[in-house]
C-alpha cells in the first residue's frame, strides 16, 4: 500500500477504470492454468546465525528462517515481499528471542496451495506449522498481509498468542475497505482471474512492484530486487492476488467474530508516511488492549525503512517488562 498523499493516488481511479475494462474484455477467456507446487528458491537468502526449514501443513508446506534462542517470536511479512523483509531485523530480535520468520504460503520458498487464502484458514496453516515447530504459545510481528493474517491466529487462539505486532494495515471489515483508492494495485489484485495474470506478465514484474515500491519513503533500503524474483513465477503471482481476492471473505469474518476481541496487548504501528495512527484507530475497534505507535521517517515499509526504529520498538514490547523507553517516539512501545 502507497504512503497516502503520493502523487499517484490521483491517477489510480482513472487506472482502475481501465483496468475494469480491460476485465470486461477479459472476462470471457479461459481461466490461467493451475499453479504447479513450485520450489524455485525465490526466497532462499542466507543469513548469519539463522538456518532454513520446511514443515508440512495440510494443503502446503511452509519455508521457515529460524535462529536465537529465548521465548519463541514468529515473524509474518507482506505482499509482494517474502520473509527476507525481516532480514534487518531479525539479528537485532534473536538477541533474546527464538525467531521464526516464515513465508506465507505461495511466497518465497512455501508451497503454492490450490486454495485457502482466506486469512482463517491462513493462520491455522501457520499455527500447525508453529505446533510442528514444537511451539504452542508465540508472540507474533506482522505486516501487511502477515498482519490480516496475525489477527484470525491471535482471535481464534487467544491463550497461544502472548503479544502481537500489527505493522501498516487496518483490518479488514475494520477500515480497509476506506483506504481502497489510495493506490489502484489495491482493486487489480483483486479483481477475478485471468485480469491481473494477464496484464502483469514475468517482464512486467519489475515494472509493476518497482512502481509500487516507489510510494516508499525511502525506497533505495527495500531490497527490491530480492522481491522481483520471488514474484517472477506466474503461480507466485496468483497465490499473491489470492490473498487479496479473499478479502471481502475476510471482512465477513472479521465483523462476524469481533465479538472474539482479543485480550492481548497489541501494538499497532502506522507509518509518518503512510497510515499512521490508522492502523490503531482500526485494531482499536477488535482488541481491549491496543498501543497505537506512529514510525518516524518511514513509508510503508518499516522494517526495510527505519530498521533501528522498529528494532527498538520491537525489543520493548517483546522484551522484559520494566524496561523505559529510550524517547517519548518509543513511549508506547514499552510491555
């Protein structure tokens, strides 16, 4: 999602309308292939200290980054990144933690499920995968699309999730249907099969996710390139516009469970320049607990944008109680 006064806000209804015409002239052709269970090392960057695995869950299986020691942290990126997101980071995190950074399933080096996208069945796929792991109460740091998923894993299990991180995104049937017009991947990656297969093709991609990456406030920190091949596979594509096209289910969901609020302390960080304290306003309505923190100098993607910030953050409300903020920026952040 685009920081929200980006200059390209104001062409993405006149693309979206394009865009819903090319879909008429579309609608009738056959439908994309079904993606092929693809293990094509999108994702698969080393880093010190942490070693790769994969578990299997039902439909799929799950590529993970594991590395530290101490209370068990799983890590949930967004859309169109991979658990390379959190790369900056997760040195930082492992200090006292066990991190687990996984890929969605369909991204990175997960498997590419025929279905399932919905953000419930989502998070069961992920807690299976933590249960594997031999974990069964986790804290959970997510953005984006992790963050839609983070939610139903923390509702519908409240005694296994200990603290949970919200980055950059108001939930769904909570206030992100407002922000649909801030940019117009929002309406092309959900639009119905074929569209978006046929519009964004393998030399596009670049194109297509460069353009996005450049609503960033810095976008030169976001290894993009890393992301441009790890949606360089058509069927990687498709599971991404899955996620999106389950949306409208995901409301329902959502709105039909908020009675379910969640009784643990939530952080819920917004970008200066992008949500902001939306992303709280939005939690705020679902959980009793909520600290609304605003990142400082960062676009949508903080934790490539502002890594000491998140960094500091992060290690506050995961860490120890007691333990002061070092700025009134961080008061918040504080367990």
């Amino acid at each position: 999602m685009l920081r929200r006064d980006n200059p390209l806000r104001r062409v993405g209804r006149g693309l979206y309308a394009a865009l819903t015409a090319v879909a008429l002239v579309l609608a009738g052709s056959a439908a994309s292939a079904e993606p092929d269970e693809v293990v094509d090392q999108a994702g698969a960057r080393d880093l010190p200290g942490f070693n790769h695995g994969t578990v299997a869950v039902q439909g799929t299986t799950l590529h993970y980054v594991r590395g530290g020691s101490g209370p068990p942290l799983v890590l949930l990126h967004g859309w169109p990144e991979t658990w390379w997101q959190w790369s900056k980071v997760m040195p930082s995190l492992a200090q006292n933690h066990t991190v687990i950074a996984f890929d969605l399933p369909g991204a990175g080096d997960s498997g590419i499920p025929s279905g399932g996208y919905d953000k419930a069945t989502t998070a069961k796929r992920i807690r299976e995968g933590v249960h594997k792991l031999g974990f069964t109460q986790v804290s959970l740091l997510s953005h984006d699309t992790g963050a839609l998923v983070a939610y139903p894993y923390a509702r519908d299990y409240p005694t296994e999730v200990v603290r949970m991180a919200v980055l950059e995104t108001p939930l769904s049937g909570f206030g992100l249907e407002d922000v649909y017009g801030v940019s117009f991947h929002l309406g092309l990656n959900q639009t119905a099969a074929p569209v978006p297969e046929k519009l964004i093709d393998d030399d596009d991609v670049p194109t297509y996710l460069g353009w996005l990456f450049s609503g960033a406030r810095h976008p030169d920190r976001i290894d993009q390139a890393t992301y441009f091949r790890a949606y360089a596979n058509p069927a990687r594509r498709t599971a991404g516009y899955e996620y999106y096209r389950a949306f409208a289910a995901d409301a329902v969901n959502n709105q039909a469970n908020a009675h379910k609020r969640l009784p643990m302390p939530v952080l819920a960080m917004g970008a200066e320049f992008a949500f902001g304290p939306f992303v709280a306003n939005s939690f705020s309505q679902v959980a009793d607990d909520v600290r609304g923190v605003v990142a400082p100098d960062s676009g949508h993607w903080i934790a490539e944008e502002n890594t000491p910030f998140l960094s500091a953050c992060a290690n506050l409300f995961f860490g120890p109680p007691g333990v002061p903020a070092p700025s009134t920026e961080l008061a918040n952040c504080v367990a």
